[in-house]
C-alpha cells in the first residue's frame, strides 16, 4: 500500500534536473528525451537517486 505523500512527485523533478545542469553533469536539462520517477520507500530517510544515461 502507497504512503500518503504531501507533494506531487512531478514537482521534485524540476530542481533536481536543473541541479543537474547547475553541477555540470549534463549541458542541458531541455536535451531530455526520457525522465521517470518513482516514491520509494526504504531508503532510510529523505534521499534522491539519480541514474543519468547517454542515449545513442
């Protein structure tokens, strides 16, 4: 069963894709052609993942 959440996951993307951008890890969050994001449950505490892949 889902836990309650108090914000909508589509609006911890944002900040966390133009973090992304701010840190250099990527040139430009708008070049995007995927993004996914899940609620998870178990990871002991407030915490982001974040896989980043090249595609071809």
């Amino acid at each position: 069963m889902a836990l309650k959440r108090a914000r909508d996951i589509d609006n911890i993307i944002k900040p966390i894709s133009d973090a992304l951008v701010k840190a250099g890890v990527v040139a430009d969050d708008s070049l995007a052609q995927c993004v996914t994001a899940r609620w998870v449950d178990d990871l002991q505490g407030n915490a982001v993942v974040v896989d980043v892949e090249v595609c071809a």
